[in-house]
C-alpha cells in the first residue's frame, strides 16, 4: 500500500499538540475502523463490542480513544499499537490531520492539458483519453486504454 505521508507518532504529538505518547512508529496514512492497515491512525468515539472487535484487527496504528473509556481496552490491542487516550477522539484526529496536510509535500504541480487538470507527477499511459474539465491529481497512475470522462 502507497505512504501518503510519514510522521513518527512523537513528531504528530508536537506538531499538533496532542496528547500523544512518546513513540517513534512511523505513520504513513489515516484509515476507518474497518480498513485498518498497519502505520495508519485510526480514531472511534466509543468502544462498542463491534469497535474492540474491529480494533483487534489493528496493529503498529496509532489509536485515538476515548479517555473515559480505557479500562475496556484489551491487552491485546493495547500492546500491538500506540494507544493516544483523549477527550474528544474526532477533535483529535482533525487535529492531527490539518498538521498532516498542513506539512504535505505534492510531488507534482498541476497543468491544463486540453482542457483537463492534471498533475505533473501523474504517470500516464500514451493512449489514455482524458476529457476537458477533468482533475488528475498528483501520484495517479493509469493505464493503457482507460478514457476519463466528465459529466454523466
């Protein structure tokens, strides 16, 4: 799976002002409870019976928890990532994000090409059709025969 960006969770915690532990695991996306990926930051509001058993599927994340919930974390999921305990998860997890893209490096600049947005970095194939008043954005890849379209 492709980095997005790469923050240690010390560096997100001092950039952000969040309350995070000290910790060098080095992040490189956000994801959903149900699409946990290793290196991600994750958020939940509350630990239902559904939510634990979805965070066990998490590990080497950062976990942004409800502090009045932390008596019900299991052990398991407490020592396969770094658990951040706070007041308002979401809040946090913004937080978090806006430093996040706040310090994002684009690898491209976006040029119109006939009409159509598109990123410097965007890797191409010769054949493809992109319509006018479409968006390529930066480190897209698309292949050979694909045709972009705007409108329905």
């Amino acid at each position: 799976m492709k980095e997005l960006f790469t923050f240690t969770v010390s560096e997100l915690g001092s950039l952000s002002g969040e309350p995070l532990p000290e910790s060098g695991l080095e992040l490189t996306r956000a994801a959903t409870l149900r699409n946990a990926h290793p290196s991600s930051i994750i958020f939940a509001t509350a630990l239902s019976t559904e939510r634990l058993q979805l965070l066990t599927r998490a590990h080497d994340c950062l976990l942004l928890l409800p502090t009045a919930e932390a008596d019900s974390l299991p052990a398991t999921i407490r020592s396969a990532n770094v658990i951040a305990w706070v007041a308002n998860p979401r809040l946090s997890y913004a937080r978090i994000m806006n430093v996040v893209a706040a310090n994002l490096v684009r690898p491209g600049r976006l040029e119109c090409r006939g009409g159509a947005w598109i990123s410097t970095d965007a890797d191409i194939a010769d054949d493809v059709l992109i319509e006018p008043g479409a968006f390529i954005d930066h480190s897209v890849s698309i292949c050979s025969g694909t045709r972009i379209s705007t409108g329905p």
